[in-house]
C-alpha cells in the first residue's frame, strides 16, 4: 500500500515539486551571480548580510518545500474531496498515515536534495550548513503535516503549522535552558539541542497521528445499544423566515478556526509596523491586499474544499441569499483585520499625543507616522481601503473559480494589485472621485453573485456561467480604463500655459527678491547647522524609547521648556552657535530677523525649482527654523539667560 501512496503523490504533487525545483534552482543561480556573498562581521540583526542572500535564499526553499510536502498531505485530500476515498479502504487509519507520512517524506527529501546540491555546486552553503537545512526541513515538514491533519485546505495548513511551531519553539526552548544550560556558557550543551530538536519534529508527528486515527478509536470504543424508541417531545413549528440567522450561524462556524488565525497574524504584523526600521506608509497597502485576499478567499473556502455547495443546489435552496449573508459577515471580517493591523499604530500615536509628542499632526498622520496624510484630506481613506477592498473582490471571485485556495490566493493578489495601483499613485495627488475607484471593485465582486448559482450547481465552465464571466470581465475594463481616461481628461490641459507664465511675470525678479533671498540663505545655513547637531541614535542609549529631537522641540516651544532634558539644551547651543565665515558675515539668527524687516519677498523662486523634493525639503527648513526660536525663547524664559533673543523675530514668509 505504501507503494500506491507513494505513486498517487508523485502524481499529485510531482508537478509542484519540479516547479519548485525548477524556480529555486534558477533563483540560486541569480542569487550566486547578483548578490553579496556574506559578511563575517555583519551584526545578527541583520540576516540578509549575515548569511548573505543566496544562503537565506536557499534556507527559505528548503523550508517552503518541507513545509508544502507536509502541508499537502491530508489538506489535499480534503479540498479536492478524496479523503472519502482513502478512509473508505479496507485498513486502519494508523496505516494510511504512516503511508501517506512516508511518501511525503520520500518527496520532500528529494525536492530538498536536488536544491541543496545546486546550493553547494554554486558555492552557497558548505557541508555544515547544509546539514542544518536537513535538520530544517525536516521540521517543516513534521509541523506542516500536523497543520494538514488539523486544517481543511492547503494554505490552511500553513497558517496552522508556522504559529503552532512559533509557539512550541518557546514552550520547549525555556525548559531546556533552566534545565541544561550552565553558567558563563552562550547556551545549553548539544544534549540540550538534540533533546530540544528532537521533540520539536516528535511533537507535531504525534499528534498528527493521534488526531487522524481518531475514528479508529472512537469505533472501537462505541458501544452499540438496542432500546425501545422513545418519541421525542413536541416542536411547534416555527414560522418560515429569510434564513439570515441560520446562515450567519453556519458562516460564523466555518470562520472560526480561519478566523482566529488570521486576526493572530494580522496582530502581529501590526506590531511589526511598530519597529524602528519600518514604514507604514509603504508596508500598509501591502498589508491591506493580503488581508482583503485572505477574507475573500475564504469566503466559500468551506464548500470549496468539502465540496458541499451542490447541497444548495439539489435542495434548491436559496443561494443568492447565503451569497449575500456570507460575503456581508467576511467583509466585516476585513475591517476587523484591518483594526488588528492599524491597533498597535493607533495606541502608539494615543500615547504619543498624549506627552505632546504628536500635536500638530492630523490623527492618521500620527498613526502611520507620515506628514503626507495631511495633505491626503478626504483621500486617506480611499487609499487606505483600496487594496484591501479590490483585494476581497478578487479573492472572493477567485476563491469561486479554482479550487485549490493556494491559486485563488495567488492568482487574486496578482490581478487585485494590477488594479489597486492603478489608483494608488493618483490618491496620493488627490482629487479622485468615489465612482472611479469603486465601481471597478463593485463590478468584480457582483462578478461573484452572477456565477454563484452556476457555481453551486458544479456548472461553473458551461456556456451560460462562462458568457457572464467575460461580460462581467468586460464591465471591469470598461469601468477601470473609463475612471482612468476620466482622471487624464477631468484637467484641461492648456499648452500656452499663459496663466502660469503671467504669475511667475508678476514675481520679484532676483535683484529685488533681497528679503526672500536672504530668509532661503538663514534658512540653509540652519539646516546644516541642524543636521550636524543632531545626536546619533547609537549614542542614545534608549534612543528607541525617547522620542526625535524635533518633536520634543515643538513641545517645548507649545508647552515650555523642559527641565530634565540637558541634551536640547546642548544642541541649541551648538545649532545657534553660528560662526561668521568672512568679515561682516552675519548669524543666521541676525540675518533671518534682518530679512524679516524687509519688504516681502518669495522664498521659493519657480525658475529655480527643480524637483517637489527640494522644494519640500526648503519649506520644511523654514517651518523648523522658527521653531527652534521659540524653543530657545522658551528656554530663556525658563533659566533667565539672555544669550537668545527675549521674542522672536522671524516670519517664515
């Protein structure tokens, strides 16, 4: 029998293997000729230039062809239906999974070898190394299987197996350390490793046994009764209703396990959000797309992979309606997992405008710690909800036409992206109306509705269902490309350009321009002088705690200065301390209050702008400059010092 298992997942999974192979090998290759080999010196921190690119590279196939050999098992099974099959055979489920445990392993071993060969004939990884990646693989595939034995789908599997094994890392791991370790050593001793390995791989393949033979145990502890039939009392028959109770009931079952391990990773990428090195403003589009795949794939995940959605149609019943109650229920679930990612931001942002740190910024502003939403106004919400909202159309299509959700996820990202920026980089600039971004959306996933009763009859690809597909797909481009020609035409293009050519006519020229000119020089001048002042975070030893230099600065000018905080004082001090460069040289405090007294002049000329860039950086110098005046006014007031100016003197004109 082990013999027929291994022939049936050679054929199943033989495909995906030599995919694997195939484009890991290929990957290898670029990483071996294009990137950095590793640094020796590099800190830990820093993965990528610890082990270099083509060592991580190869450590992250090995471990997603373990993992997808493990998670594929049994998960498979379930979502193409043929588990049915399998636990209809004359043996034990004990047997069948030692079988289908065995196969797995023979093709995960041989997708594993093949990639860690070319890793070591491209010079990747050496002999120790890659025995380490056999130790990994071998736990991706123990975990991975426990997640099959236990999740429905593949992808299911994954989400299982990653924070399943997360989790027992830390469960195993602290024993052994109180345990094994000794004093002064890094560590436990390679005792402690192996014991801790060892339950690792152990662990997962014990349960997954003890879960899947669990209807061999519960047969032969049945006990059969004969007994009189007894009548049941009396129902009174309740009154026929919409439904809607009984199908949120059913849509909350099958998004209970999902559910829960979606909103643990959506929490957890939301504390990411909260490191040093990452950027919200980039990272949450990203973010949002998954999380609208996600939530839409799962959609009719459950009759995807139990293939229950003829039931709907043999009992006729009403399916236009659970299509309703099932997509309103996971589209509340999208907002709930786009709370869990913005939560750590928010309370962050709380926190920070509750010390002062973060007055003068608009609340989304604080929250993704970017100034730009301030100028986004009433678009900040279109961008935000965008990639999540395209990405739930598109997984729930998608989770409707394929039937492994591991290509509806992959296919859904792709095409919901495409169409998200689209719009991504015209909400930056602004003026885009409701009907252009979701309309497109709103065409997609009406998509869903149309080929719903197709799909529950399992007629997905006759003539009728098909033909609706491609008019629906039709509507999309049409209302896609419409909103876009729509965005090129909304602004008259004038060519002579006579209105703008006037204005810049109506400007100071540069000779007359002396009090502009003379404010753009203060102001450069205390820019460098800024820039160099500006202590080092790795000279602050709790940098990461204490907020930058220029937010306690404005709260100092808002709000007084404070007293338990030497190092503002040291770098005024050195920011005012502006020597004069030739003779008759000026300060750029002096100059600044002398240009303040001269007729109004431009700050910014127009036939010196070269990119937005520069200009944003001049007007941020001159917002900054006299709120370091104030800062300094306010610490005059406080010590008695007369070294700064008693008012100030600058107008940031």
């Amino acid at each position: 029998m082990i013999r027929a298992v291994v022939w049936k997942e050679l054929r199943e999974q033989g495909l995906i293997a030599v995919m694997l192979a195939v484009l890991g090998g290929a990957l290898l290759v670029a990483a071996a000729v294009f990137a950095d080999p590793p640094m020796p010196n590099a800190p830990m921190t820093d993965i990528v230039a610890a082990l270099g690119a083509g060592r991580l590279l190869t450590l992250m196939l090995v471990v997603t062809a373990g993992m997808v050999c493990g998670g594929a098992l049994f998960a498979a099974e379930k979502e193409s239906g043929t588990i049915a099959f399998l636990e209809a055979l004359p043996t034990g489920h004990w047997a069948l999974w030692r079988a289908k445990v065995v196969a797995g392993l023979l093709l995960a071993l041989a997708e594993v070898l093949a990639l860690m060969a070319v890793a070591a004939a491209l010079g990747l990884a050496d002999v120790s190394f890659l025995a380490r990646l056999l130790v990994y693989a071998l736990l991706a595939f123990a975990w991975g299987t426990l997640g099959s034995t236990l999740a429905r789908t593949t992808l299911g599997s994954v989400g299982i197996a990653i924070p399943a094994a997360t989790l027992a890392s830390f469960a195993f791991l602290f024993p052994i350390v109180l345990l094994f370790a000794r004093p002064g050593a890094g560590g436990p001793p390679p005792t402690g490793w192996a014991l801790f390995e060892l339950l690792m791989v152990g662990t997962p393949l014990a349960i997954s046994a003890w879960r899947f033979t669990a209807p061999d145990r519960a047969r032969s502890a049945e006990i059969v009764g004969a007994g009189p039939w007894t009548r049941g009392p009396s129902v009174r028959p309740r009154k026929p209703g919409t439904g809607a109770r009984a199908l949120a009931w059913l849509t909350a079952q099958q998004l209970r396990t999902p559910g829960t391990v979606l909103s643990l990773f959506a929490l957890a990428f939301g504390l990411a959000l909260l490191l040093p090195n990452m950027r919200p403003l980039v990272l949450w589009p990203v973010l949002a797309l998954a999380a609208g795949v996600l939530a839409g794939v799962t959609a009719f995940g459950d009759e995807q992979a139990h293939q229950t959605a003829r039931f709907w149609s043999e009992h006729r019943l009403p399916v236009g309606r659970a299509w309703w109650v099932k997509i309103g229920i996971h589209f509340g679930f999208l907002l709930w997992l786009l709370v869990l990612l913005a939560l750590p931001s928010v309370l962050r942002a709380q926190v920070e405008t509750t010390e002062g740190f973060g007055r003068g910024r608009s609340s989304f502003a604080g929250v993704f710690q970017s100034r730009l939403f301030d100028e986004l106004g009433a678009q900040t919400l279109k961008f935000l909800l965008v990639p999540a909202v395209y990405g739930f159309a598109f997984g729930h299509v998608c989770g409707l036409l394929f039937r492994k959700l591991v290509v509806a996820t992959g296919v859904a990202t792709m095409l919901a992206g495409t169409c998200a920026a689209v719009w991504e980089m015209s909400l930056l600039a602004g003026g885009v109306t409701h009907w252009q971004v979701w309309l497109p959306a709103g065409a997609v996933l009406l998509t869903g509705r149309v080929l719903i009763r197709g799909w529950a009859a399992d007629r997905a690809t006759a003539r009728g269902p098909l033909t609706r597909l491609c008019v629906a797909t039709g509507v999309l481009v049409v209302s896609l490309v419409g909103g876009v020609a729509y965005r090129v035409l909304q602004v008259p293009d004038d060519p002579t350009g006579a209105d703008d050519a006037a204005f810049v006519a109506r400007l100071p020229n540069y000779d007359e321009n002396v009090g502009g000119r003379d404010f753009r020089t203060a102001a450069d001048r205390f820019a460098r002088l800024a820039a160099a002042s500006v202590p080092e975070p790795s000279r602050v030893p709790d940098a990461r705690r204490r907020p930058r230099v220029d937010e306690r600065l404005d709260t100092a000018a808002r709000f007084g200065w404070p007293t338990d905080d030497p190092e503002l004082a040291e770098y005024l001090d050195r920011v005012f301390d502006d020597p004069p460069t030739a003779p008759g040289d000026k300060p750029w405090p002096n100059m600044a209050a002398d240009a303040a007294r001269l007729p109004l002049g431009v700050y910014e000329l127009p036939q010196l702008v070269g990119t937005t860039a520069t200009t944003a950086t001049a007007l941020d110098n001159a917002r900054r400059m006299p709120s370091r005046s104030w800062s300094a006014v306010s610490r005059n007031r406080r010590t008695t010092r007369t070294r700064y100016p008693r008012r100030s003197t600058l107008s940031p004109r």
